[in-house]
C-alpha cells in the first residue's frame, strides 16, 4: 500500500514536469518552482501549488493542465489545492528553469531579493541582455507580451528582450 503511493507520487511528479507554463512554454512549471507538494488520499491525487502572481490568468490554465495531464495518465480523482503563503518569489525557479529561460531570449529574474521588492525596477534596474549578457540596458515597457513580463532593450546589441519579472 505505501509502496503504491510512493509509485504514484513519483508517477505525478514527473507528469508534473511535462506541466509547462502556458505564458512561458520553455518552462514547466516544476522549473517555476510552483509545486509545493503532491499527495495521495485515498484514491484522490492532490496536487498543491502557489501561484506565481495573485490574478495571473495563466493560473487557471495551469490547473487545467494540470488536471488534464492527470487524467491522461489513470488519475481519476484529483484535487489542486492553492496555497498562497508563504508567496511564490522567483527565488523559487530552478537554476534549470533559469537556463532555459535565458536560451530562450528571456532575461531570468535577478535573484537578489531585496533589488525585486524595492521601486528600483520601475526605474529600471540593472537587467543582463540574454544575448550578449550586456548590462546596458534600459527599460521600454512595464507591460510586456504577457503580464509577467517586462520589455526591455540593450543599448549594446540593440536587442529587443523580455525580462521575468520578479515577484
Ligand atoms: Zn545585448
């Protein structure tokens, strides 16, 4: 019985990993750091996350796909189960995540804390060009393709990116 359980938990974290974040697809959302615990009662599956952004409309997706990659794979019974403290910060995202994201053509979110929580990003903080890793950038826009990101541009290659936000 126990030795069941630990079979599905293993079984749904790695379907959680096929996740992906519908506003980011490179990332799953095991690489956003969101999933805090999976846990099987009785024959229900329950998945618990923290959402990124309160109001982030790309969470109802998330738990839908979610739900769906469940299903697919035998799970019949699930519960998602949002906790929202502690917050979700970009502190969260996998080293991996962060890789993939800069590959990508996305400045990964700075992981100084205290540089995400202060006005300096509305000023524009100090951001690396993913392309040619240039700190000369500036700030073009708060509101980037999606809400979680901010459009900025380097001053050195020219380059148009988007920034992960922090949070
Ligand atoms: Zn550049």
């Amino acid at each position: 019985m126990n030795n069941a359980i630990t079979i599905s938990k293993k079984k749904i974290w790695k379907l959680l990993e096929q996740v992906n974040d519908p506003e980011v697809p490179v990332l799953s959302i095991i690489d956003l750091g969101i999933v805090r615990d999976v846990k099987i009662n009785n024959d229900e599956a329950e998945v618990i996350i923290t959402p990124t952004y309160s109001g982030c409309p790309a969470m109802d997706m998330i738990k839908m796909n979610i739900r769906m990659a469940l299903l697919q794979h035998g799970f019949q019974k699930i519960k998602i189960t949002s906790i929202l403290s502690p917050a979700w910060t970009t502190d969260w995202m996998s080293g991996h995540g962060k890789e993939k994201l800069k590959s990508f053509g996305i400045a990964p979110p700075t992981s100084k804390q205290q540089v995400c929580h202060t006005e300096l990003f509305h000023e524009g903080e100090a951001i690396q060009c993913p392309r040619c890793n240039s700190y000369n950038t500036r700030l073009t826009s708060q509101f980037g393709s999606i809400a979680c990101k901010a459009m900025y541009q380097c001053n050195d290659c020219k380059e148009p990116f988007d920034y992960f936000k922090c949070h």
